[in-house]
C-alpha cells in the first residue's frame, strides 16, 4: 500500500518524525483544538496516522471513528507522560478487529 504518514503530537515527539521527511502536526496536549487537527489530517487521506497517548484522548472521537476504517491505520503510543493505558486499549481494540478475540484482555 502506498500512502503518506502523519504524526501528531507535542512538539518533542514529532521532530524525529520531521527529520525522516514525515508529515508533522506539532500541538499542544492541553490545546482545544486537537480534535479539529486530528479531523484535518483524516481528511488530508493519510495511510498512516502516529500521535502519542496524551494527544489521541483528546482527539479520542475523531480517530475512534478513522478506526473503525481500513485506512488510514492510527497508531497511538505513550510518550513522555507515565502511560495511561489508552495506547494498550487502542492496540487492543485493532487486534480483536483483527484476530476477533481480545488478546491482551486481563
């Protein structure tokens, strides 16, 4: 599949992603328009979205939505805040879309 990648994220996060020539949406975790900037890229047709736990619950009904889809695929992962579990739950989530049963469940 062919497609470009978008990460978003505070600042520190996304300057590596810059370097590698990635599309980079630096914001602020406390800003209130987060969730219109996760709308944005979804509309731009990324294949790929990568942002960080903070900033995905803020955006958490935009990208739940993308989900549900099979593109673009958004990966959310912990930073530089202690995790707090939304990364492990989203992960969860595409695996049991995946596999039909949810392997990291307790």
């Amino acid at each position: 599949m062919e497609g470009k990648a978008a990460v978003l994220g505070d600042a520190d996060f996304v300057m590596p992603f810059a370097a590698l020539g990635l599309d980079t949406f630096a914001v602020e975790p406390e800003a209130g328009d987060i969730a219109e900037m996760a709308g944005e890229i979804v509309k731009r047709k990324y294949a790929l979205i990568v942002t960080t736990e903070n900033v995905a619950e803020f955006a958490a009904g935009v990208l739940e939505e993308t989900q549900k889809k099979a593109t673009p695929c958004v990966v959310v992962v912990p930073f530089t805040t202690e995790p707090a579990g939304y990364a492990t739950e989203t992960l969860g989530k595409l695996l049991k879309m995946a596999t039909g049963i949810n392997i990291l469940a307790d």
